[in-house]
C-alpha cells in the first residue's frame, strides 16, 4: 500500500493555504460521548480527528472515561465516518490527513487519551481500513502525523 503525501511542489511553492470558515452551531459530532477534536483537514474540506463514543472503557486513567475513536468529517457531503482500532486495541485518534483522503494516527489503550499506551501503534486508514505502521520497538508513543 503506498501512502499518498502532501509536499511542496518542486518549485518550491507554497501549499495553498486553507480557510476553514466556523459558526457557534458548527460543531464537530461526536460518536455519542461529549468530546471531540479535530487535528487535520485537506483540501477537499476532509477534517479528521477523535471523538468520544459512550462507552465506559476500563482502560482508561483518570480524567478520562469514555472510549474515544479517530473520525473523518467530510464537509462536503456531511457525512462522518468512524476509523476503528486496530485489532485488540479500544481506541483510535487521526492527526492528519492528505489530498487523497488516507489519514494516519494512532490505535491503542484508552489511558490517558494523549499519547502513551493510547498510542501503542501508529495506523494509517486507507478507505477506512486500518494498516499498522512499522515502528522501532517499544510499547508506546508511536505516532504519525503530517510529517510522516
């Protein structure tokens, strides 16, 4: 599988610069929980980031409670979809995503839902498949994010 990036052209140019345009209404949907956050969006109005759902998971460390899962908005059709975990972890969080709509992140324990064992692999989602990406050992804080 090969990971689409967003670079610089060869001349050097800058990417375009996008605006993202926000009301008091516009909020991000969650998958049921009461958080949410959105790290990246392409140009084709595409935003990813996590959302909490409602379940209660034990793998969580105080503040958190709920389980949370990456998502991507796309502003475009107003659609949301959920990115899962791999296999065997409860969590997910997207940190970026590209012109062609792969994101990338992490899947993981809930813990502390900032990193750590909530980051025990870096995972890109290629049509909403989940692929780990290697790492150099470890048991956690494996990320991947635009500079990936």
């Amino acid at each position: 599988m090969e990971l689409h990036r967003v670079l610089p052209s060869s001349d050097g140019a800058h990417l375009p610069r996008l605006r993202v345009e926000c009301r008091p209404d516009d909020s991000l949907p969650t998958f049921g929980g009461n958080q949410g956050f959105a790290t990246g969006i392409n140009g084709r109005g595409q935003v990813v980031g996590w959302a909490e759902t409602t379940i209660q998971d034990p793998t969580c460390n105080t503040p958190q409670v709920l389980q949370f899962r990456a998502g991507l908005w796309d502003t475009q059709l107003s659609t949301m979809t959920e990115l899962p975990p791999l296999h065997g972890d409860s969590t997910s969080a997207a940190t970026a995503i590209n012109e062609v709509g792969q994101a990338v992140g992490i899947s993981g324990d809930c813990d502390v839902a900032v990193g750590r064992f909530s980051a025990r692999h870096a995972v890109l989602w290629d049509h909403g498949t989940a692929t780990e990406i290697a790492n150099l050992g470890g048991t956690s804080w494996h990320h991947a994010d635009g500079d990936q």
